[in-house]
C-alpha cells in the first residue's frame, strides 16, 4: 500500500510539473493528432455526422465527425454489432414440435441429461428453452 501511495504522488508530481502544458494547437498528450484525411472527411459536416473516411493507407471505413480544438475529424466508428447468439440444438426445436409457446416440457440436453424447459419463439421457430441453463462441466 506504500508503494502504491509513492508510485502515485511520483506519477502525479511527474505529471503535474515536468509535462509541458498542451495548447488548444496541440493534440492532447495521450494521443496523436487525427492525420489531414481525418480533418477533410468532415469538412461541411457537423459533429455527430456520419461519414466514410479514407485512411491514409487508402482504406474506406465508417466514420463520425467528433469535434475537437483544432476542428471537426472523421473518428473512426466501433463495430457495435452484437456477437451471433447460440443456435439451439436441433432437438431443442424437436422437443417442441407440436407445442405451444410457453409449453413447459422436459427437454433432453446434447449431454443426455433431462431438464426442464419452456417452448420459446424464434425466428427459425418453437424451441426448448431450458429453464435453468445447464453449468459448464468443470
């Protein structure tokens, strides 16, 4: 814990009085400043406005205009797509074939074991939902 209190007070005097104080016409020091293509990707744009930016590799990617002290630049968006979900087995629509939705069953596992389920909508349709999903085995 001592150690811990001296690293932070070092880092924060360090910081505080030996780094040079950045101006609105320097990037901040974390980071390096965003390339020309960034600043002409937004030109007549407005912060928020979604664009396709050229790297300067020549690589097109999706975009935001984000504001900054020297100007609007294209910000590279993230990929917020969802990861795919699990497919239930196809016994797992076997079991409620026949079934309403919300049908309370007993639904075999891909290991053998039986447990209980509910008969869940899809889009691929009815499926065994176990109720309480099994543990990975250990």
């Amino acid at each position: 814990m001592k150690k811990l209190a001296i690293c932070l007070l070092l880092g924060w005097t360090t910081a505080t009085f030996a780094a040079p104080t950045a101006t609105p016409a320097q990037p901040p020091a974390q980071g390096c400043p965003p390339p020309p293509q960034a600043f002409e990707s937004c030109k007549g744009k407005k912060a928020g406005d979604a664009v396709q930016h050229v790297t300067p590799s020549g690589q097109k990617i999706a975009a935001i205009c984000t504001a900054s002290p020297q100007g609007l630049f294209a910000l590279p968006a993230c990929d917020m797509t969802p990861p795919p979900h699990h497919t239930p087995p196809p016994s797992a629509f076997a079991d409620c074939k026949g079934k309403k939705e919300g049908a309370v069953i007993q639904h075999k596992m891909p290991s053998g074991e039986k447990v209980a389920a509910s008969c869940t909508a899809s889009p691929q349709g009815l499926f065994a939902r176990p109720d309480r999903p099994p543990h990975p085995p250990r």
